[in-house]
C-alpha cells in the first residue's frame, strides 16, 4: 500500500486508526518507561512524533533507532498530550530501513552554514534546508503562474551559444576538442573547425537575445532556465550556475515594462505567504525575525521609481553628508551593491526600480534615450539583495542598434540572426531578467546564495 505522507496524516488527524508512516529520524528523546522519535519524511516543516514502549520493542532493534536512520512506523495514530504536536503514533511495529551510524553528519543542531554546504547531499535533510528548498519549489510554480495566466508562452532557449554579445560576464566554454593536443590552423591558432560545434561555443549567460527572437513572433514569452557565469565573484549573492526568468513582451514600453515586473515580484511573494506559511514561520522564527513582516510589506506597497541620474544625486547627498561607501559615487559610475542598498534600505525604505542608466554601463541592446546619453533600462533594487531584476526596453531601431554594435567592436558574424528582427517588422518591446535564487534569498531570509540553491557552483566548487 502507498504509504501516506506525515502532511497528511497530520492533515487528516484520523485519531484511533492505525497508521504507517516512513521517514528519517530527527532527534530521539529516552525517558523511563518511552522513548519520542521524532520522524519527518520531508513533507513539511514539522516532524511526526513517535512514541515508542520500550518494554514492546526489543533492545537491539530499540539501539538502532538512531538520527539519520530510515523507519517505518505501523502504530495507532492518538490525540497528542505533550505541546508542540496535535497527534502522535503509539509505535506498534518498527521496522529499520536504514541504519545510520554516529558518523551521520547531522547529529545536532547549530551546524554552521559553511560545513552544511560541505555535506549539500545531505542538508536538505536538515530543517532550514528542507524549509528553503519546499519554498524554491513553490517558487517555480508561482512564476509558471503567474505567466501562464497571462497567456505568456514557455520558450526553451539554448544553453550552448557561438555568441558572446551581451558581454554579461566570463562565459564557460564548451569543447570537446582534446586539451592536450590541441588542433591548430597554418597561423597557430586553436581549429575550432575541428571542435564539435565547428566554432567556439560556451554556456550561454542569457537567454534574451532568442527571447526576443520569440517575442517578435509569438508576442509574450518567458524563459526559465539554467544560466552560466564564470565570473569570479565570491560574493553572498553570485553563483556561477543559476536559474533565470526573461520574459520578453512585444508592444511593451519601458514603463509596462516596470509595471509586469512590480506585478510579478509581489505575486511570488504573495504566493510563498499563501501556500509556505508554515516554512516561512519557521524560517521567521530561526533565520530571520522580520522575514515575514518584510514579504507582507512589499505585497502591499508601490515600489519606487526613479531615474539613474536623481539616484546618484541622493547618494552624492549622503556622502557629503559622511556616509561612507567603499566605492565611489559620480553620474557614470555602475552601481555597486552597497549604493542599491542604501537607495533601499536606508533612504527609501521600499524597493526601487532605478531607470534611465548612462549607456556606457548598460547593454548594446538597450533602447536610447533622447539625451543621447542615457538608455531605458530599468533595475529593480531590493532589500538585503541589491539588484534582483535587470531589464530593458530594446532597441527597435535598426540603425540606431547597428550604430552602437558598430561603436563597441561587437562582431557582426554573432549577431545578423538578431539585426534581422530588426530589419523584418520590428516593434518596440521590452523585457527583463530575474535571478529566480535572488528571489528566493529575499523570500526565505536566507543571507547566503549558496544557501537556496540545492548544489551550489562558484569558483572552486563543484562537488555533488
Ligand atoms: P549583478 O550586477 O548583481 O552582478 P548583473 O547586472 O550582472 O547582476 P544581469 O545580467 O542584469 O545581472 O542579470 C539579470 C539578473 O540575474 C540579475 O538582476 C540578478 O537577479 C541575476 N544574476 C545575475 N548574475 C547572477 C549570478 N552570478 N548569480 C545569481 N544571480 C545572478
Ligand atoms: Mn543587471
């Protein structure tokens, strides 16, 4: 028989049945006359609590019940006497799937972040981890949601790319071309006629520039995939492999552009309060006490939105003022992390979507302002997090886009599949991207990326 999962059992509080229920001990608590096992099977949050007779189970069977260890539990299911649990199971038969030995990494509590990730194939065993990881699920959903609902199509982008365009970052290359023995051409350099792909490829660091392809034929889409970065950032908020969401919309101007993204970020949130409650209160109790109030607060409260150029003026305030940032601040100057956290956190107090950026420190793509200084990108800068979407209306303009390909050397051979978009019934459009990790470390409170992710990649780590 399929054995029903500890939600629903709980759910059900079937009292005075007999119930059988698998999973992993958690803690085990001896008294006198019983011993408490709490089980979880990673359903939810709380655990099963077993109580065990200790004159009914025999002693070498009763020493195997140890953390880490697989049960199963036939036993009947009673109204609970002890705080914390509505029910428990009288355990009536006990049968050992798996033992686990006092090497189980996870023996007690108060493990640092830091050895969790050096045992990631077994945190997700661990509360917190179990928490985060149910959220990031729920988290995937809620972006199908929310896009499928408006009729946006699901469009697959390739991982491996020839083109290097949008310069985002140091790209992966991909190769099967044997290291050591490299094939050269008559000038020396490396043959990539003779490479797989016939040409350089790498993993791509976006997908927009074929989701833009899509929108300008299928009118909505979104992406939600893997992306790649070799970028050699050791910071909380970067990894090396994440997972993004673009959509790209046809028709839509800068400021549409704002709307869906305001939209679309408080409806994951709204989503995680309604359907993860019992995750987010505990990630609320141990991580992170305003977790909760700080997701309800940006449900119910517009988002900033403000020009680059009035950003750097109230950061150039501040350090007249004395504040002190690491790096410095002039009309020009990309944004660091602690600039978009001060926008946030300290001046405005809500999130901020900063438009309008000088265009040497945004993509070619971006559509040009008037100015002839400035482009229409849009950046939503939140709490704790610093950027969390980067986005744009595009450039529709043929000759106003092969103008600036033209002026940053960007070779052609890469992007005429792109320029013809351009050049057969373009349209304004506009679209963004969102670091879906980013958006989990703001919804579980988490400080750390490496954290939301089951196998972190970043420089140096790929183990598991
Ligand atoms: P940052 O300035 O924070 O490095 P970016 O400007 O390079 O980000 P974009 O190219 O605009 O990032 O990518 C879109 C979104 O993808 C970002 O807003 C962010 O949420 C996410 N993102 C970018 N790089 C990473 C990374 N290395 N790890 C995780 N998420 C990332
Ligand atoms: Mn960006």
């Amino acid at each position: 028989m399929r054995p029903k999962r500890i939600i629903e059992i709980i759910k059900d509080g079937q009292t005075n049945t007999i119930v059988t229920v698998k999973g992993w001990v958690r803690t085990r608590r001896d008294s006198k006359q019983v011993s408490f096992v709490a089980l979880n099977d990673g359903s939810a949050v709380g655990n099963l609590q077993i109580v065990v007779d200790n004159d009914k189970v025999d002693e070498a069977l009763m020493k195997r019940i140890t953390t880490g260890a697989c049960l199963s539990v036939s036993g009947l299911l009673v109204a609970s006497q002890g705080k914390g649990q509505s029910v428990e199971v009288q355990a009536q038969n006990i049968e050992i799937l798996g033992d686990a030995d006092a090497t189980y990494p996870l023996q007690k509590k108060g493990h640092t972040w830091e050895f969790l990730r050096e045992v990631a194939h077994l945190r997700p065993r661990a509360t917190t981890f179990g928490a985060v990881f149910r959220i990031r699920n729920q988290m995937a959903y809620a972006v199908h949601k929310f896009f499928h609902d408006k009729g946006f199509v699901y469009f697959h982008t390739p991982l491996i790319t020839s083109s290097d365009c949008e310069g985002a970052g140091q790209m992966f290359q991909v190769t099967t071309l044997d290291l050591n023995n490299l094939p050269r051409t008559d000038e020396g350099k490396i043959d990539y006629s003779q490479d797989f792909f016939g040409s350089p490829t790498s993993l791509t660091v976006s997908g927009q520039l074929e989701g833009e392809l899509a929108a300008t034929a299928l009118g909505a889409i979104y992406t939600f995939g893997p992306t790649f970065r070799a970028e050699n950032s050791n910071t909380p908020r970067h990894l090396a492999e994440f997972w993004m969401i673009e959509p790209e919309m046809a028709f839509y101007d800068i400021v549409d552009n704002m709307d869906l993204a305001e939209e679309f970020i408080k409806f994951c949130v709204q989503w995680a309060l309604d359907n993860c409650l019992e995750d987010l209160e505990f990630l609320n109790k141990m991580i992170d006490k305003e977790l909760i109030e700080r997701l309800k607060f940006v449900t119910s409260h517009d988002f900033v939105r403000l020009p680059y150029t009035e950003g750097i003026k109230i950061l150039e305030d501040a350090v007249a003022k004395g504040h002190k940032f690491e790096f410095p601040v002039f009309w020009g100057a990309d944004l660091a992390s602690e600039h978009e956290r001060y926008l946030v956190e300290e001046h405005f107090k809500k999130p901020v979507i900063l438009t309008d950026y000088p265009k040497e420190i945004k993509a070619f793509y971006m559509k040009q302002n008037e100015d002839g200084k400035t482009v229409r990108a849009m950046d939503v800068l939140f709490p704790r997090i610093g950027e969390i979407i980067g986005g744009s209306e595009r450039e529709s303009d043929y000759n106003k886009l092969l103008a600036r390909i033209e002026e940053l050397n960007i070779p052609m051979k890469d992007m005429w599949w792109y320029l013809d978009t351009r050049k057969y019934g373009t349209c304004p459009h506009s679209g963004f991207g969102l670091g879906f990790e980013r958006l989990i470390l703001f919804v579980t409170g988490m400080a750390n990326i490496r954290d939301v992710i089951p196998f972190p990649r970043t420089p140096g780590h790929a183990e598991f």
